[in-house]
C-alpha cells in the first residue's frame, strides 16, 4: 500500500504552462491525488490573494504555501504568516532609497510600492491563469512614514529593475550581508525580500508535520531558486526541465519541462494513479 504524501507544486514554470494556464491532465491529476487520500498544496511566490485565484481551478482540498513560504492556509484558515520586523522595513527603505531603486511589498490582499510601475508589479506578482490582471488594491507609498505606516501588514517584497541589474546585484550583496531577511531572486532583474526564516521547504515540513507525514513522504516539484531549498527538503525533489541548472541541482530527479505532461505521468508511476487523467484533451478549458 503506498503511504500517504505531500505533494507539493509549484505554480509558475511547473504545475502552470508558459501561458500561465492549468492544463486538463493536471487539473485531473490534483483530483486523481486528493481522491486517493494524499495532501496536495500549491507552493508559490505570488501573494496570498493570487495563489487562491489558482487554488479554484482544483478540488477545496488544495492546501496553500505562498508568499515563498510565509504565508500557509490549511483548510481555509491561515496557520503561518510571518513578517519583516519594522525596524528591518526602515533599513530596507534606506538601501533601496541609497541605490535610488524602487521597493514593493505585498500583505494577504494587497501591493504597496514606493515608485515601482504599476504595469511592471503587477506583471511579477499576479499573472492569474487565463483570468487577466488581479483585482489587488494598489496603494503607492511616497514617503518613509508612509511605508512604514503599514508594516503591520507587510508580508515579503520585492525590488525590480529591468534596466539596472548591476544595483540589484550590488543591493542583493548589501541585503545578504545584513543576515536579517531570505533572499531570493528569480531572474538578475529583481531580489526578493523574505522574513528570515521563511521558505517553501519550512512551510512543507509545517504542513507535513500537521498531516503526520514524515518528510521521506513528500514529493516536491519546482523550476526556480525560490523552490531549491523544498526540493532538497522533499524525499523525493524533483525540478522541471525548465529549470536553471543550479535548481536542477538540487532535485533527486529532473522530468519534462511544464509544457508537457512530465508531471502527471510522473506521478501515475510513482503512485499507480488512473492513466486516464494522461488521456489528451481536445483544448484547455
């Protein structure tokens, strides 16, 4: 009998195609998984907000990390959200000041942004799978009081900067050096902010741990340096073919990239899932 599992996607790059949609197979896939007892959760980056506008495309089941780990729902309450201290905020406000970068920072339902195009935030945070733009309030910051009025909120942020990737190299440098956040970067255009202490694999173990499951039990699946660290957690990591090397690196097993359907028959093997969820749609819904 095979014992029950975590399994844990990520969206962008993996579970999603390059079109951001959810294909048949894998919409079949998660119902095959949550009917035969196992745990599925969606891990992403995007704000709480954007990963639940997913979650809908799958069964209720359907746990959530997002926010890279520092936001976790379980059925339908959320059980983790960690935050940047204030105090932390306002150094941040300075460097990104200093390297006149702008600075994003989203909660559960919002973006807040000191001077960041609205367009090119809302191209990061919250692509939604065939649905257009987000419906997530904009609230634009022009001041240090102004942003650090509401740090209560603030859950993890971002700088972008499509034209100057040599201050967000040096800005990264600065923030690691400070040992106060995670950081993470999905492309040399941007640095990610995260509570220190926060990723996707600490949030899997949580979840794991609350499911009594034991972390030989988990199956990951990843394509970005922001899911390196749950792959290498996971009994069974395993990065997509579109990867970057450094992410396959850190996986048991490299599959099909997310255009295909590598991940579904992945998992019909590993766990003798009906092969008719690997049966081919006449088009995406």
């Amino acid at each position: 009998m095979i014992p029950k599992k975590l399994i844990c996607f990520d969206l962008d790059g993996t579970l999603l195609d390059d079109q951001k949609r959810v294909a048949p197979h894998n919409r079949r896939l998660v119902q095959e998984l949550v009917a035969q007892g196992h745990v599925v959760a969606i891990a992403t980056g995007r704000l709480y907000k954007s990963a639940r506008k997913v979650r809908r495309f799958f069964p209720a089941e359907v746990e959530i990390i997002c926010s890279n780990g520092a936001v976790v729902e379980n059925a339908g309450t959320i059980i983790r959200k960690d935050q940047i201290p204030v105090e932390q905020l306002a150094v941040l406000y300075e460097l990104t000041k200093a390297y006149d970068l702008s600075l994003a920072f989203v909660s559960l339902y919002a973006a807040y942004h000191t001077k960041m195009g609205w367009t090119l935030l809302m191209n990061y945070f919250s692509n939604v799978v065939n649905q257009g733009p987000e419906t997530i309030r904009n609230i634009h910051v022009r001041t240090e009081e102004e942003f650090l009025r509401y740090a209560a909120y603030y859950i993890n942020g971002i700088v972008i900067s499509r034209s100057r990737p040599e201050a967000i190299a040096a800005l990264r440098k600065d923030l690691e050096a400070l040992h106060c956040f995670n950081i993470e970067s999905s492309g040399e255009d941007n640095v990610e902010i995260i509570p220190k202490g926060s990723n996707k694999g600490v949030a899997a173990q949580m979840l794991a741990a609350y499911h009594g499951i034991s972390l030989e039990n988990i199956i990951a699946f990843g394509d970005g340096e922001n899911d390196a660290k749950l792959l290498r957690m996971a009994g069974l990591g395993i990065a997509m073919g579109n990867a970057p090397l450094k992410v396959q690196e850190a996986a048991d097993r490299i599959i099909g990239d997310n255009n295909s359907d590598a991940i579904a028959r992945t998992l019909q093997e590993l766990l003798d899932l009906d092969p008719a969820i690997l049966a081919s749609p006449p088009s995406f819904e």
